[in-house]
C-alpha cells in the first residue's frame, strides 16, 4: 500500500509518495476540484480489520 504526503510548498499543494518520493503538484490557477456551495460530509469509511 502506498503512503502520500500532501503539503504546501511555495503556496502550491505538493503530494509525496513517501516510499518513492515521486511528487505531483498542481497550482492554484489549474485547481478547482468540485467545489460547491453546500459540501457536506455523507460518510466515514471504517474498514474492518477482521480480513
């Protein structure tokens, strides 16, 4: 399974794999997501740690 750092670098959003240290970045400008108005929280996965 692999680990990902997310952080601010320079004020862009920078992720790590922290096993292999390859980086993505994306820049405020390209950003965006899906952003609405009313973003609300539906769920928290909880995986079962019976397997």
């Amino acid at each position: 399974m692999d680990t990902l750092m997310l952080f601010f670098e320079n004020n862009i959003e920078q992720v790590e794999c922290v096993n292999c240290h390859y980086r993505m970045s994306e820049p405020k400008a390209q950003g965006g997501g899906s952003q609405r108005q009313f973003d609300q929280v539906i769920g928290v996965f909880k995986p079962d740690n019976d397997a």
